[in-house]
C-alpha cells in the first residue's frame, strides 16, 4: 500500500512540474500552452518552418489576416482573377453606369463633386407689399423711402461760376428746405437773430418784369472786422429760375449789395443757391459766391475787399450750414 506522500506525488506531479521556473529555451513552449488554442492555432501556422521556395512575405500576410482590417484588405470575394469586380463589368468589359436608387438624392452621389451642386429655388411671390397681385408706383414709393430716378428730370441751368462755399447733402426734402431758407420761417428769422442782424424785413414772392418770382430781404448786419465800422445795410435781391420745379430743384439767385461801408458803391456780392432732390428724398446743397466789381479800384482796396467779403461768406455758410443740421435733428 502507497504511502500518502506517493499518492500526492503520482496525482499532482504534473502540476508541480509546471510550476517550477522554466529557462528561456522552454519560456516560449509555455507561453503557447496557456495562450487559447485558436491563436495558438493560428500562430503554429503563421510561425512554421519556411522554405526557400515559399514567399519571404507569407508570414507577415498571415500575420495580417490575424486583425479584421487585414482581411477586409485582402479580400477577394466578389472579384475575378485581374482584381476587376464582377458585378460592375458587362459582357464587353466595359464598366456599368452606377444606377441610382429612387430615393437617393442628386445631392448625395459620390460622383458629383460640391462644386456642381446648384441649388434651386422656387420663384414666390413676395407678399411683404400688399395683398393684391398689383401695386402702384405710389405705394411702392411710401413703402421703400426712395424715388424713381425718371421722375428727377430737372437739371440747372445755372453756370456755378464762382467760389464753392458749400456743397453737402442734407436729410430733409427739397421742398422743407427751401421753405426754411427762402420764406419767413421761423427757422431764418432765428437764425439771423442769434448772429445779432436787426431790422429784418423779408418780402414774399412776386412776378418782376422778366417774367421771373422774385423777393427783396433787408437787413442790418453785424461786421466781425477789427478795422472800420461795426455794422453794414445789406439789401438781397433773390430771383428764382425759370429751371426750378417743386419737388425737384429750386436754383436761387442772390445779388446783395452793401451800404454804410467804406467802397460800398464799388462791387456787389453773387450768390448761388443749388437745392435738388435725390431719390432718397434727401437735399443736395450747393452754395457758390463771387464778388463782381462795379467800377475800377486799386489793386490793394481790391484784394482787401475779396479777402474780407470772401471770409464773410465762408462763416456765413458754415453757420447756416450747422444751423439747418440743428434744426434737421429736432425734426
């Protein structure tokens, strides 16, 4: 009869042999004992003895076809000996047409590249005018804040001789502003009256002997020379040209003529009012001024008038100019 120790050894004396410390010569026996027998499987076949006929490549081939990206690369299902899909070539060898499914939008086939996709729009009606098929040019007008240019037909016929003294583009409409510069509107009266002018007395329009609408303003204006006198009665004589149209141009001539002032006999003052409507309903304004000599002086008297008269002119215009821009805003 066996002994305990000799039944033990005889039943377990495998496992104890496996548990003992195996050398680098049988380390690569146990690692493919314990792996799982597929791979071990697959790794006897990729790692078996080479020949010299045999392709130097076939392991690593193998070795690919181990991961799923290897055999989707080398598969071959579905092709014909040269690598050509069977599906795509016709009798002749030529490639089928790709058929395109009936749900398969145009703008979803790989074979159209972004660059010729065109979108296609339906032509709607805009209903954002009015609700009936027709609209007038009238409401078209009110609703978009603009005029036809058809309708701006008056053109100057004023010849802009002169000095510019101002040229810009007010936000307000013709025919407002003309009424607040050739009218006894509260807006000129103020203004004079803030630059110290008295005796102020506008007329109203009327017809002269030319056939033309004219008016006389007269007032006392202060002078801002250091030399000479303070003060100069100044006398307007505005004209209207034939070429003005309300709602369109006004063009305004204005020839005033100086007293109390030293050579007062000696020149007047032109001026030139350009007023025309834009197709934003807004105001172009052109100013232009020359002083225009009466009788024969001397070269200094003469270039000390038009430097004076001149600078006049300028704060004048620049004064009426920031004047109209106040009053536009409080409108």
């Amino acid at each position: 009869m066996k002994s305990h120790k000799a039944r033990l050894k005889q039943r377990f004396g495998k496992l104890l042999v496996m548990d003992k410390p195996s050398s680098a010569g049988s380390s690569k026996s146990n690692r493919m004992s314990r792996s799982p027998p597929s791979r071990r499987k697959a790794a006897t076949s990729s790692r078996g003895p080479q020949t010299r006929d045999e392709d130097p490549t076939s392991a690593d081939t193998a070795t690919k076809n181990r991961f799923f990206w290897g055999n989707r690369r080398n598969s071959t299902g579905g092709k014909d000996d040269k690598g050509r899909s069977k599906i795509d070539l016709t009798a002749g060898g030529k490639k089928k047409p790709a058929v395109q499914s009936p749900r398969q939008s145009a703008f979803t086939q790989t074979d159209r590249s972004r660059s010729h996709r065109h979108l296609h729009t339906q032509n709607r009606p805009c209903n954002s005018l009015a609700g009936t098929a027709i609209t007038s040019r009238e409401n078209v007008r009110q609703i978009s804040g603009t005029r036809n240019p058809d309708e701006l037909t008056a053109r100057c016929s004023a010849s802009h001789e002169g000095r510019k003294l101002l040229q810009e583009r007010l936000m307000v409409r013709v025919d407002a502003l003309f009424n607040m510069l050739f009218s006894a509107s509260p807006f000129l009266q103020g203004f004079h009256e803030r630059r110290k002018s008295t005796d102020l007395r506008m007329g109203g329009w009327t017809r002269n002997a030319a056939g033309q609408n004219e008016r006389i303003v007269s007032m006392t204006v202060a002078l801002q020379a250091n030399v000479g006198p303070k003060t100069a009665k100044v006398t307007e004589t505005q004209v209207m040209r034939e070429c003005s149209r309300p709602g369109q141009l006004y063009s305004i001539d204005v020839q005033s003529v100086n007293a109390e002032i030293p050579y007062a006999d000696a020149f007047v003052v032109l001026m030139h009012f350009c007023l025309k409507a834009t197709v934003e309903e807004y105001t172009d304004v052109l100013v232009f001024a020359q002083v225009k000599f009466l009788k024969s002086v001397w070269a200094v008297v003469k270039a000390f008038i038009e430097k004076n008269a001149y600078a006049g002119l300028e704060e004048f215009c620049q004064s009426l100019y920031s004047a109209l821009l106040t009053e536009i805003k409080k409108r």
